[in-house]
C-alpha cells in the first residue's frame, strides 16, 4: 500500500453501523430493483440442471421447511419480512448464477464445511445447486482437462460469474513454488486471471480475505489476501475459519437479488454479518458482567458454562454472528463447546488473537524486537527500570546533593 | 512568614482541584483497567450470579473516570492556550529563552542540586514540557479507550443519541491503522501505555519531593495550599 492509499484508509475508516430501517420508499425501490433482476434472471436459461426443489425433495424437506429458511435469510440480510418471497424465489434462481470457485494457499476447510456436514442445512443445498462452473476439490477433470473447462468457462460468462477464492496468496521469496494446474501458473498469476473477468470477487475464509494461518509469523511465503492482490475489482470478504455457510449463502442471495455486493464494513465484510460483535449475543455474556469466569479447563467455572474470557477467549473484539448463526445446522458453536473464540475472523488472527490468554498475558513482540514479552512482564520491567533509576537518583542525592541553605 | 523569604502564588483553586480529582481518577483507572485486562479477583467467590456484576462494575467506573478524565483534558488544552494564570504554551514553543532554562533546570537534576542557575519562582519550562508529555500520554488514552468503547455500539446507537458513536468512529478509527491494524493492537497499546503513565506519575512524585528536599523552597505545598515559597533577593 502506497502512502496515499494508507492515508486515505487512516481517515475513511468506516464504522460497522447497520441500519435496519430505512423507511417505506427506500424497500419499495429495492423491491421494484430486486423484482425487475429476478425476472431477467428467469428468463435466461438455467446452466444447470439441479433444482432446488429437487435437492430439497431428496433430503426430505418439505417446501414449508425451504420458506422457514427463507425468512430466517430473509431477516440475516436485514431486510423487511415482506421480502421473504423474492428471496425464496432467489435461492430457486440460483442454478443461473455462474461460480468460479479457485483454490490457493488453503487446506479446503470451507469447502468442507459447506460440502461435508453431516445433515446439510438448507444453506448448504442451496450451494449445491449454484451452477459450480470450476472447483478444484469437486470435479472430475484434471490437468489440461480442467485448464481447457476453467478457460471456456471464463469466455462463456466473461463479467457475468463470481470468483469465489479460498487460501491465500504468496508473493514472497519463493511463490514460484506455489503453482497450479498442467501450466505452472504462480498462485498469483492465477488469481489475477481469473478474477480479471469476473463480476465480483468472494474471498471466502480468513486466508483468502487477510492471508490468514499462511500469513502467520514468520510468514515464511508472504502470504497476503486476495484483497492485497486484486484491484479494481468489487471484493466481498467472509472471513472466519471456516467461512460460515450462512454467510456465504446470505452473500451469494444478496447478489442473485439485487445484482450488487451487499453492504460492506471497513474491511470488506458485508455488515449483515460481520456488523456485531460475538460478545453482544454471547450466550455466556451474563456471567462475564458478573465476573464469574472458568479460570482452567474443567473447573467448577467450565461446569456451570461460565464466561470464557480469562481462557483467552476474544469474543469481545471479534465481528462476526457465530452466536447466533451457530455451526453445523446450528448445532453448536466454540463458546457452546466450551472453548473461547480465538477470533478467526479478524486480521493477523493468528498472530494477534488466538493466544488462548487473556490480552494482558499474551506474548507480544516487545518493542525492543525479538524476544517475546507479555504487556504485563514488558510493564513491570518498565517500572522496575524506572524505580532503580530513581533509587540511584536519590541515593547520589543523599550523599553529593547540596540543600540550598538558609541565609 | 520567615524574614527573607516571599510566597509566589503557583496554582489556582482550580488547577489544585483537577489535580486531585486526575490523581484519583488516575488510581480508579488502574485498579479497574487492570480488571478489565485479566480479571484478577471474585471469580469463584459467592453464589451463582445474582445482583452480581463484578465486571460490569469495574467497567462503568472505568468509563466514569475516563469520562472526567476527558472533561478535564478539554479544559486543561483549553488553558493551555487561554489560561489567564499562566499559559503553559509560552513554557513549551522551543524558544532560545526556554531551551537554556529547560537545559538549566535538567543540569539541576542531574547535578544534585549544585549547580542551581534559573528562576523557581515561576513554572519552569523543564517541569511544563514534562506536563505535556503527560496531557499527551492521557490524550492518546482517551482516543485508545474511546475506540475501544465503541465497539460496543456497534449498533450505531446510543443512549445520548446516533451522533455519538458516529463522532467516535470519525475521532477515533485512526487508532487501529497507526497500531498495527486490529483491534487487538489498539487494546495492547492501551495497557502498555498505562505503564508508561506509572512510570511517568513515579518520577512525578519523585522529583516534587526531591524538590522540596534540595531547593527548600515548600513546592510539595504548592498542589495543596496553591503557593510556595522563594528568598527575596531585594
């Protein structure tokens, strides 16, 4: 980032407010918008041949089951229920939508935590019937093959598909080792190409939104997000290890209905998710205002469910709705299983957040460089240093000091 | 009053009062941040939570004192420029007149009080600039702090009204990019920055009594009485 580009960020930092009502004219506009695009998009031909009420029929779920789901979206995406419909009838358009999906520096963590759940939500079903153009992890193609779809690919729905990217990207010493496919395209290069022609671009997790574990110190790659690397180009980021499939279906919705990228906060997280913070819906926020906390693993703390704060959870400076999206057809969620956030969604999270201390305990590169401090030991020393400097000070005074004398 | 010796008025009722309330709030600060920070008492004391709120409490005396604090850093910039006492911006701009006296005062110091070759009568431009360094340490706390509370409106509300938190953000957003980027960062430097303010307040109180002892002049009665006392060299 040049200087100009890091002075305009220090001050357009925007805040994270949502607003949830924006009167009567304003959703009567988008309705007309969101209504005129579902039509266009109905009318052009589905790519593929999987139905939602297909998928839905398969796994047993009744079209009641679909519109309870629909409205739950309906309200995720903040807006008035009376949209419920429009987005029933997006999640069924969804087969119209090309997706790119590309993979990079990533361990296909959110692939599998959309694809492989044991009861698939209806979040994930919708994902199945995406028309799924390119996926490294799903398809059958490979080498030349799979080169010879992504590019036909590309040509058929130029400025038309969302590039989905997982994992980051290297572009340190080295990043040539990082290729993919039968060319030895660089990581960097492929991402650059794909999402050159491309609508919008999803980074989907935390590696592809802020270079996530890859870009951990020492960074050995210099991984970076896909952010860092593409321009001019709309980028939604849905950080999180893994990336909630809520999330990614609220965002895929929110771009069948109304064509455009939802609402984004500073750091390029559409704020129907990322608008709050873990701690405000913490089931477990309670007993933090009380001040009971687990104080070990197993304590009488942990058996009675109380606030994980002083394990090093980071709830509190963590933007993301895991306390009430929930994991796994909502099954559960870390605070529930009686860990801490370890605040996957944030920048530098693994450096800065999953520490498992709380903030005061947690080692810090102190300022006089390598060694590895926590703000309390750098403190104490702090004060010591000054407290012998006083001493001395004083001592020297005593014995070589000159009291001014009376006249 | 001793022969030979007269009384210089050295700070207003007013100045005395907001050095007693900072202090004080200075203290609550540290007790309840260093709560707030790692939460070091009462966690499995008493029963199951009711009409307990150890943490909430630490944090609403916490916000009170930063609140004051605020109050009064305003009113402490504000005479730094207007005061009609003494204004303490003509001690700080780096005149040739204040760099020998701030020179002066440090030779003081470091010399144990054998070398004493400026004017105590008045506030001196070493002991101003060392204020500064301070009403900047508590500037910094203010706007740290202020980001880090509005995290908690996120919902862009406030009792007081949707003006607030938007104002904060515009003050305050700043902190995260100059501290490396997340919000952790700004809570880190938050609390080191606490010790930089003990540390600051050790050497404070240090060198007003080492003052007091050497120059026997009575400034430790300053901050109380308002005056102290210098010989009357007529």
């Amino acid at each position: 980032m040049d200087r100009r580009d890091a002075l305009m960020k220090l001050f357009s930092a925007k805040g994270v407010k949502v607003n949830t009502n924006r009167g009567e004219a304003y959703y009567n506009r988008l309705k007309e918008m969101m209504q005129k695009r579902l039509d266009e998009l109905s009318n052009t031909p589905a790519v593929t041949k999987t139905d939602i009420n297909k998928v839905l029929d398969a796994e047993g779920l009744s079209r009641r089951d679909f519109m309870k789901w629909a409205s739950a979206i309906t309200a995720m995406l903040m807006l008035p229920a009376s949209f419920t419909p429009l987005v029933a009838k997006a999640a069924e358009l969804m087969n119209r939508v090309p997706v790119i999906w590309i993979e990079l520096q990533d361990c296909a963590g959110n692939s599998e935590a959309i694809l492989r759940s044991d009861s698939p939500t209806i979040d994930e079903l919708i994902l199945e019937t995406i028309n799924l153009e390119f996926n490294e992890t799903l398809m059958a193609a490979a080498g030349h093959q799979a080169e010879e779809h992504l590019d036909e690919a590309m040509k058929r729905f130029e400025g038309k598909y969302l590039c989905v990217v997982e994992g980051s990207v290297p572009i340190g010493a080295g990043k040539e080792w990082c290729t993919i496919g039968a060319r030895g395209e660089t990581f960097e290069k492929h991402l650059l190409r794909v999402s050159s022609k491309s609508a919008a671009v999803v980074a989907v997790g935390t590696c592809a939104t802020f270079g996530g574990v890859p870009a951990a110190a020492p960074n050995p790659t210099g991984a970076v997000g896909v952010q860092d690397i593409v321009k001019g180009k709309p980028i939604i980021n849905i950080p999180a290890c893994p990336a909630n499939p809520a999330n990614i279906t609220g965002t895929i919705l929110h771009y069948v209905l109304t064509g455009q990228i939802p609402e984004l906060d500073h750091l390029n997280r559409p704020k129907f998710a990322f608008g709050y913070r873990i701690h405000d819906n913490c089931e477990r926020r309670a007993h933090f205002d009380a001040g009971e906390f687990v104080e070990e693993w197993g304590d009488e703390g942990a058996e009675n469910n109380w606030c994980l704060y002083k394990m090093g959870c980071k709830g509190p400076m963590t933007f993301n709705n895991c306390s009430i999206v929930r994991y796994n057809s909502g099954t559960n969620w870390p605070i529930g299983a009686g860990h801490g956030c370890i605040g996957c969604s944030e920048p530098q999270f693994w450096d800065k957040y999953a520490t498992e201390r709380p903030m005061a305990d947690s080692h810090f590169k102190a300022p006089t460089g390598g060694v590895e401090k926590t703000v309390d030991e750098f403190g104490l020393g702090l004060l010591s240093a000054a407290g012998i400097g006083i001493a001395i000070h004083a001592a020297l005074s005593a014995t070589a000091g000159k009291k001014e004398e009376e006249k | 009053m001793r022969p030979g010796y007269k009384k210089v008025e050295r700070m207003t009722t007013f100045m005395r009062i907001n050095h007693w309330v900072v202090a004080i709030c200075m203290v609550a600060a540290i007790v309840t941040g260093l709560y707030i920070g790692h939460p070091y008492y009462q966690t499995l004391i008493s029963e199951p939570a009711v009409n307990k709120y150890v943490m909430a409490w630490n944090r609403w005396v916490h916000f009170m004192v930063a609140i004051i604090f605020d109050v009064s850093s305003i009113v402490v910039a504000y005479l730094y420029f207007f005061s009609r006492f003494e204004k303490p911006i003509l001690k700080i701009l780096p005149t040739p007149k204040n760099i020998v006296e701030f020179v002066m005062v440090f030779i003081n110091l470091i010399t144990f009080n054998r070398v004493k070759k400026f004017d105590s009568s008045h506030a001196d431009s070493f002991n101003t600039v060392y204020f500064l360094i301070f009403h900047l340490l508590l500037a910094w706390m203010l706007f740290s702090g202020l980001q880090l509370y509005v995290h908690g409106l996120e919902s862009g509300h406030s009792s007081i009204g949707d003006w607030w938190p938007w104002v904060l953000h515009l003050a305050t957003d700043w902190t995260v990019t100059v501290t490396g980027g997340t919000y952790m960062d700004v809570r880190y430097w938050h609390h080191i920055s606490m010790y930089f303010i003990i540390v600051w307040v050790m050497f404070h109180i240090y060198y007003q009594v080492w003052r007091t002892i050497f120059w026997q002049e009575g400034d430790i009665a300053i901050v109380f009485g308002g005056s102290k006392f210098v010989k009357d060299n007529k």
